[in-house]
C-alpha cells in the first residue's frame, strides 16, 4: 500500500524559499567582488567604448624657472638645460622654451638687451631674424634669433665660433616682442 504524500506546513516552504534567496544573494556578492566576468558581448569593444575607456595622458608641468635667477621681469637662459624662460614682473614665468645655443656660451650672470636687429645674416651664413644681443665674450657677440627658413642651426664647422642662440620661429618672435632694450637676461649654469 502506498504511503500518503504528507504536507509540509506553509512555514517550511517559506524558511527553503528564504535560504534559497540568501545562497543565491551570497553567489552574486562573491561573484561581484571578483570584478566583472566577460561575456560574448563584452569580449568585443563597441568603438565609443574603446575611444572613452583610454585615459587621457596628462600635460606635464613645464619646468620650474632657476633659483638664483633673480627676480622681477626678466629673460632666464639655463644653458645646461638649454632652456629660456620670458618672466614677467609677477615671477610669473609666461613661457619657456628648448634652444639650440652656438659654441660660445655667456658666462652665467645678469645682462642687459642692448641690440636689436629684425634680421641679418648669421656668422654661421644662415639668414636669422629678431636678433636680440645682450653679451659678448672672446670677440663673440652672443644674441638669440631664429633661422628664417624655420631650420635648426647645423652643427658648426671645425673652429668657428658662432653666439647664436637659435630657437624656433615661434618662440623668436614671442622673445622679440619680450626683449626690448634694457631687458635684463640672467644666465645660469
């Protein structure tokens, strides 16, 4: 004879369907915890998705001017660094640039723009413009300016001895517009 089926009282059917939830609830938290799982879908980058998930690179922060290189308004010349910065009277530097010096260096310390030229023929025979003097040394005039032609200067020639400061177009003009006469220049090491 068969046994009757016996009933599970209404209390029982709600403690299983209640332990059900909380196994099914601790399943998704742990999954959850391990990051997200691809999928099919997932495996394929929609392009808006690929575009926006890269970060964006950071601008660095352009170079600190010298210490030591005085105070006020002012052109900053780092010639190990081969670096200019135009400084307004604020300390605040207004912008800094790479140059290409010649083979004669200033000795570091405080100038003056005497001067200025809009353009001429380089001791190296390159056509320059906005030459802008402020030294001399061994019989060298030492000046910034930039080719016209946009070039960097060549390397120079076995003996010659040129005091160029050359820089890009750019730069040139924004230095020229900075460097009128009784500017001072401060060289550093």
């Amino acid at each position: 004879m068969p046994v009757p089926a016996r009933r599970l009282p209404s209390w029982a059917w709600v403690s299983g369907l209640t332990a059900g939830a909380i196994a099914a609830v601790v399943v998704l938290a742990v999954q959850a915890g391990q990051g997200q799982r691809p999928t099919a879908a997932a495996a394929r980058p929609s392009p808006s998705a690929s575009v926006s998930a890269k970060p964006k690179p950071s601008k660095p922060a352009p170079p600190v001017v010298p210490d030591g290189s005085g105070t006020g308004r002012r052109i900053v010349y780092a010639l190990g660094e081969r670096r200019v910065w135009l400084v307004d009277a604020s300390d605040s530097p207004r912008r800094t640039f790479t140059v290409w010096p010649g083979t004669v260096d200033p000795d570091p310390g405080t100038y003056t723009v005497g001067t200025r030229t809009d353009a001429t023929t380089g001791s190296d025979g390159v056509e320059i413009e906005h030459i802008v003097y402020f030294a001399a040394k061994s019989g060298v005039n030492i000046a910034f300016s930039a080719a016209v032609d946009g070039s960097s200067p060549p390397p120079a020639a076995s003996g010659t001895q040129t005091g160029g400061i050359r820089m890009k177009s750019a730069d040139s003009s924004a230095l020229w517009t900075f460097g009128t006469a009784g500017t001072k220049v401060t060289v550093v090491k």
